[in-house]
C-alpha cells in the first residue's frame, strides 16, 4: 500500500508547485494605461468588426417622464401588494356546545368560534389568478 501512496504524494506536490510557480504578472500584466477596451481588444485579436457588430445591438438610452420611472420603480408596497397577492383563506364558523370541564366539571356555556382555514398565510405567485373563477 506504501508503494501507491508515495507516487500519488509525489505528483500531488509536483502539481501544487507548478500551479504556484506562474506569477500575475505573467497571466495579466499590470499596465498603467490598460482599460478594459484594450483588454478586450487584445483577447479578441483586435477585431473591429466584432466591436461595431456589438455596438449596434446596444439599444440608445431614453429619456422618460417621472410618473412612467415610478411605474417600473420597485417599493416594498407595490412589491407586496401588487406582485404577491395572498390567497383567499376562509374563515371557519364552529359552534360548541356546552359543556363540562375536564377534572373539575365546571360548566362551560355554548359559544361561537372563529378561525382561519389554512394555518399560514399563502401568498399567489406573481401571475397567478386569485380571483374566484
């Protein structure tokens, strides 16, 4: 079993010291004057045509008003309120009847109890129908 584990330690350790052995500098030199655009162009070949083949897929930026901004802004009540409805969870009308307690025997008058049907509040997902059909 020795003569397996000490080749295997042996390739391990040589590959840890080659992985160490590259320097930054060699994968990515550090230039002063290097931007992104000159990275990219390097790593591309240089290939103009690709750049204005990208350029024309990037849609302009337009003005809009504030009313249609605040439409797409997110807030914690539109989010809430309009993305995720909860579900209809009925409320449950039980009558008990009277009666006696356990152990002691006190009389207990009838009443009426309410109580949700689902324990949890269910919430729709965005999309889906909440409305009775």
């Amino acid at each position: 079993m020795i003569n397996h584990v000490i080749p295997a330690f042996s390739l391990l350790l040589t590959l840890v010291a080659t992985g160490c052995s590259t320097s930054q500098e060699t994968l990515l030199p550090v230039d002063e004057n290097t931007t992104m655009l000159s990275l990219w162009g390097r790593q591309t070949g240089g290939n103009a045509l690709l750049h204005d083949q990208r350029s024309q897929l990037r849609r302009p930026l337009t003005e809009i008003s504030a009313q249609e901004q605040q439409n797409y802004t997110r807030t914690a009540a539109n989010e809430i309120q309009t993305r995720f409805k909860r579900l209809p969870n009925p409320d449950l009308v039980m009558y008990v009847y009277p009666h006696l307690t356990e152990g002691e025997g006190v009389p207990v008058p009838g009443y009426t109890t309410v109580f949700p049907l689902h324990t949890q509040v269910q919430y729709a997902l965005p999309g889906e129908r909440t409305e009775a059909l």
